[in-house]
C-alpha cells in the first residue's frame, strides 16, 4: 500500500499493487494512486482527500484529481471531498472525470458528523469508479469512533464499460 503520513491519507491492499504514486497538489493534500492487476486486468485505485472548501478550496484537489483520472480505464476513487452529491465542483468532477457514484440509487447519507453528532452531518465521502467497475453493494459502515462513518463497497471488475445502471 501506500501512505502519506502527514495528512492521514492512505491506500492499503492485501495484494502487490503494480506501480503506486503520490500526486503532489498545490496547496491541498496528496492524490495517492495505486495500479493493481485484478484477474490479469488493471484497475486504478485512487485516494483522495480534499481541504474544505472556503470559497475556491476544494479546486486544488479536485483538478489534479480529474488530470490523473483522465488516462485511466477501469478505476476506483475512495475520497474525502468535503463536497456533498449537490455541490457545484462534486457535479463537476463526476462530469469531468466521467465518474459514476457507487451510492447511485440510494439516499446519500451522512458520513461526516461534527462532535459525532447524530442529528447534524454531511455526506462528503464517496466511493466512486468509471470504466468496468461494477457494484455489487454499497453501505454504510458501522461507527468506529471517528467524526466520519466508513463507506463500504463490494466492487467487481465486468467484461468492459460499465452500464449506466
């Protein structure tokens, strides 16, 4: 796997990833990408977390991300974005980046809860994927004691580009 110690963001795998890299983002967090080999196919695995957004602060992190994403197939992006599914730059992105939510169907609930608040939170996390990435089932994780809620995801790698299900 790979780790960016200073910002908490990490990519961990049970299996050797092919390559992995960290992405430099000025004025934000590192983009951390891993190329895995998934039944003799490759599947990109991204991880992002993105500074919240006072006025254009979630822009350096979103541009690179759209940059790196844009000479992959099949990828998965597991992102802090500090957006909900209703923002402005999060519409941008899913279009820029040709991404599809793995939540899509589903409510989005909150998975940011200042003070671990039940009453008042966000849904700026997100599971996200393009190509043929398929998912199997979406939910949210039990609390591990953190102002966030885990997002878990059974991913599959399909036989070419993703329906639009």
């Amino acid at each position: 796997g790979l780790a960016d110690r200073a910002t908490g963001v990490a990519l961990l795998t049970r299996e050797e990833p092919k390559a992995m890299q960290s992405v430099w983002v000025q004025n934000g967090r590192p983009i951390l990408h891993l190329e895995m080999s998934v039944a003799g196919r490759r599947v990109d695995l991204v991880a992002a977390h993105a500074l919240v957004p006072v006025g254009a602060g979630a822009q350096p992190a979103l541009t690179p991300l759209v940059e790196l994403l844009d000479g992959l197939d099949a990828a998965v992006v597991l992102a802090d974005l500090n957006q909900t599914p209703w923002s402005t730059a999060y519409r941008h992105l899913i279009r820029d980046a040709r991404l599809q939510d793995a939540r899509r169907g589903q409510w989005p609930r909150k998975t940011w809860r200042p003070r671990r608040s039940w009453l008042v939170g966000l849904p700026i996390d997100h599971v996200l994927y393009r190509g043929a990435v398929q998912v199997e089932q979406f939910r949210l994780g039990p609390d591990v004691g953190s102002d966030h809620l885990p997002l878990l995801a059974d991913l599959a790698l399909g036989s070419g580009e993703a329906s639009d299900h």
